[in-house]
C-alpha cells in the first residue's frame, strides 16, 4: 500500500525515489520474502538480526541502495525491497553518518508497515540484484 502522501510530495509511481528532497523522505529496507511476510501479518517489523544487534533497523537512501546491496547482501536471492515513508515515523529516524561518510536513515524503534510500500521481489542478473526504477 502507498502512503497517500507520497504523490503529494511529488514521487510517482510504486517506487518513490529521492528527487531534490532534503532530507529524504522515503528510504528503503532490504529483507528476505519470508521474513517481511511474516512482519506483514504482525504489522510491525522489528529488524533482522544485524537491526536487533546495532539498537536500530538499517535503512538506505535511493543513492545508497545499490552499494548496500552489493556490500551486504551480494548476489543473494529471496530479497525483497521496501518502500519506506519516512515522514510516518516521526523522531524514530536518525539520519547518521556511515560508511565513507555517507548518510543513512536509521529507525530507532519497530517499523510500521503501514508507514511502508511493497515488497517487490529483487531479481539478481548476473550476480547483481536489479532495482525496479
């Protein structure tokens, strides 16, 4: 389900993507099929365990997606990808410096996945997962 805001904040289509926004409002959570299926049933998703491990869930701008997938998650089947509505989850986003001195939005709390749009399966070609934009 698409938030109702996201085409009020000019995104289009099924996969929002950072335009000129500052700071973003949509960021992205990489998970298995099984275990967003199972957050879906229960509304709530509470992070992987590397999330659970660090105190909060790991999210990626539209500018580092490709990267985190290729650093933590290379070539791996069974990802799905999550559009993630940021401007729902009020103070619980922290955008903190990471990897090279990028930035990245961290959920400091359960994620809603009401606040969320997808899944949408990634396909791996060739040994590297294929974005839908």
């Amino acid at each position: 389900m698409q938030p109702a805001n996201w085409s009020e904040q000019g995104f289009h289509g099924r996969w929002p993507f950072m335009t000129h926004s500052s700071p973003p409002a949509i960021a992205y959570k990489i998970e298995t099929a099984e275990i967003w299926a199972q957050a879906a049933v229960e509304g709530v998703y509470r992070g992987s365990a590397l999330d659970q491990a660090d105190g909060f869930i790991h999210l990626s701008g539209a500018d580092t997606l490709a990267e985190t997938l290729r650093l933590h998650f290379n070539a791996r089947e069974g990802l799905v990808l999550v559009a993630v509505d940021l401007t729902q989850l009020g103070a619980t986003v922290i955008w903190e410096a990471s990897r090279g001195g990028a930035v990245f939005p961290h959920v400091y709390g359960p994620l809603p996945v009401s606040a969320c749009a997808g899944p949408v399966p990634l396909a791996v070609v060739d040994g590297v997962h294929v974005l839908p934009w």
